[in-house]
C-alpha cells in the first residue's frame, strides 16, 4: 500500500488527461502554451490572488521570489528548522544567512513564540540584517499566519510563504499560497496537488513583483525573449504538464480535498488515544499532504515502520535530520537547547498512507496493524 496512490488517480481520469496531453501534441506548443496562462488564471482564482506565475519547480519558486527581493550576503531569512532541505538550501543559494527556529509540538509549523526570540536575538548580535520570515505549511496544515504576520510587521519583515504542502488548506477561509508578501507551491507528483514531473508556482497580489517574476524567469526577459533587461534564470512549466494540471485541479477542487479531510476523520476515530494523531487548531483547514502520528520514541517509531512493511504498508519518517544538523549548513553555529521539539519530532514522527483514493478497508488495515504492534511491542 503507497503512501500516496497516483496510478489510482489516473486511472480515474485517464481519459481527460490523455485528451489533454493530446491536444498539447497537436498544437505543438511544448513551452508557454495557452494551457499554462489558462492554469496560471485558474489557480490564482482558487486561492483568491490577482498573480499566479507558473515556473519550473517549488525550489525554484522560492529562489525567484527572494531573488526579487533582492536577498543576498548580510541578510537573516528566518526558516523552520522542522522541514524540508529546500527551504533553507535557496536561502544559502543566495548568499544570505538561513537562522533555522524550532516548530510547535502539536502543529509541526514554525513556532510564533520562538521566532520573535529569534529575531530579537539576531538584531541584538548585529551581525544579519533580518529581512524575511520563510513559514511552512508542513503536512499540509497552515502555518499560523495571523501571528506571523503581526510578527513580521512589527520587525518591518517580508514574509514569503512556503506552500509546497500546504496547497488546498485554509484558516478561516483564507486559503493556503495567499498569506505573506508572496507564497509559493510545488507541483511535484506527490503533492497534494501534483504534475508528472516537476514544477512549481508563485502567489502574489504585489502587481510589479509579480511583473518582475514574469522577466526573471525567462532570462530576465523585457519585451521579448531577445530583449533582456536583467540576469535572470530559465524556469517555466512545461504546457503538458499545465495541462495535466487542469484536470487534476478540476479533480482536487470537486472531491479530493473533502475526501483527504473524510479520511483523516475515520484515521482520528481509529488512533486517538493510540498514538499521538494530528492536531488541526480552531479555524484551520489541512490539504494533509501526509497524516503523520508520533510514536513514543525513536525504537518505537523504527520499529513499527519496519512492521508496517512486512505488512506491505508504506511509511516515511519526514524528517531524519532536522536542518540545523544537515551537513551542508555544518558552517553555520547552532545550540542545540534551541531545537527540542524538531529533535523529538525528528525521532517519533511518522507518515501513513493518506491519500484522496484510500478505501474504508485500506484504513483498517493500517490502523489495525499499528494496534497489533503496539499491544505486542
């Protein structure tokens, strides 16, 4: 059993993603077809933004918009350090400083509290010049925006979301990719709204940031691809993938996003009380792009994925090593006093199959195979 089924889903809409992939073929418009203006337009109506700008991947989505922002050496990007190595990797790619904050217990996002410390403290040392706050929409679940952003306001900071995960959730009816400045997702095929391949998007009700995205993404294009105005890079999405898109938007909008959030029900029935199940605070909504579940220890944890396996059932541990223990910022300084909840949730967190396609019987396969080892282990 996968963590994620994307073969189900295809076969579901086979027919209407063979058609389009046919029509791209016919026309023969490979990069910046219609299809990609048609989603970019579609997606920015469904997150309520005026600017959607499609561009390779979600790595590079975010290194588009902090290259606008003009982030470089002597900088302070604040980033979770519960999260994916992307999210602090384009900040180093940069040349600015990536200052990585601990995240809260119950939502595994950036934790408010923690991050004024941070940048309190990075201010005091007057080494960084703090300029933007990197939040994460981890498994799905928004970050808590309405303090963040208090937060970056009261410290003059941009605020770039990261929605890689977050895509479909909400607080409030706010939706995911429409807090900060500018946010960002990914389309990469795991997601909870995913291509064939890989890709990304950026949100923006900023018009002439928006604009300068629009340039900086084709080689800093002006007028035209042969009129260049500035060093940009080369980061499109592909129009078959634009138009995948389409449907799987059509898909993700009409069902999918209500049957993840049926499916995190029946898991809450089956393993509160059991194990240590997500925690969904008042007012939010998840896209649950994974159900992950904390296990009393890191024994518990691998022994139980192990399990899991022998049953046949996918699981992944996200994430092994927290960022601030990622070999490639071994440069930068780090107490680890200020990491407690990444370090245990880095030991006890692991993700279950969650996805819009898992049938009644798929649940109580899993869950019944997480009481067998625990009431033996």
């Amino acid at each position: 059993m996968q963590i994620r089924d994307l073969q189900t889903q295809f076969q579901k809409y086979k027919t209407e993603i063979d058609s389009s992939i046919e029509n791209v073929l016919h026309e023969g418009n490979f990069i910046e077809g219609k299809e990609v203006k048609e989603l970019e337009q579609q997606l920015a109506g469904y997150v309520g933004v005026q600017n959607c700008i499609t561009c390779a991947n979600g790595t590079e989505a975010l290194s588009l918009v902090l290259m606008a922002w003009d982030v470089t050496i002597g900088d302070a990007v604040f980033v979770p350090d519960f999260t994916f190595f992307a999210t602090g990797e384009v900040v180093s790619f940069c040349g600015a400083t990536p200052v990585f904050v601990d995240v809260c217990h119950d939502t595994f996002n950036i934790d408010p509290h923690k991050l004024e410390i941070a940048i309190q403290n990075t201010i005091a040392e007057g080494k960084l010049k703090p300029k933007v706050i990197i939040p994460v929409d981890l498994f799905g679940l928004p970050a808590n925006y309405p303090e963040i952003e208090k937060i970056a306001k009261k410290y003059n900071l941009l605020v770039l979301e990261d929605g890689a995960q977050g895509f479909g959730g909400h607080i409030n009816g706010k939706r995911a990719c429409s807090f900060g400045q500018a946010a960002t997702t990914s389309f990469f095929p795991a997601k909870p709204l995913g291509c064939y391949g890989d890709g990304g998007a950026i949100f923006t009700n900023d018009q002439a940031l928006a604009d300068l995205l629009r340039s900086l993404k084709v080689h800093g294009r002006g007028s035209d691809k042969y009129d260049n105005v500035r060093i940009g890079v080369n980061s499109r999405l592909d129009t078959i993938q634009a138009a995948i898109l389409q449907v799987k938007l059509k898909a993700f909008i009409n069902h999918e996003l209500e049957d993840v959030n049926r499916i995190y029900q029946s898991y809450q029935n089956r393993l509160s009380g059991i194990v240590e199940t997500p925690v969904i605070p008042d007012g939010h909504y998840s896209s649950f792009a994974q159900y992950t579940i904390k296990l009393q220890n890191k024994e518990q944890r691998d022994g139980l994925q192990k399990y899991l396996k022998e049953k046949g059932i996918q699981s992944i541990v996200y994430y092994v090593k927290p960022m601030h223990k990622q070999e490639a910022f071994a440069d930068l300084q780090f107490n680890e006093k200020d990491f407690p909840v990444s370090n245990d949730l880095s030991e006890r967190a692991l993700s279950i199959p969650m996805h819009p396609y898992l049938k009644e019987k798929d649940i109580d396969f899993v869950c019944q195979s997480i009481h067998s080892y625990l009431s033996t282990s």
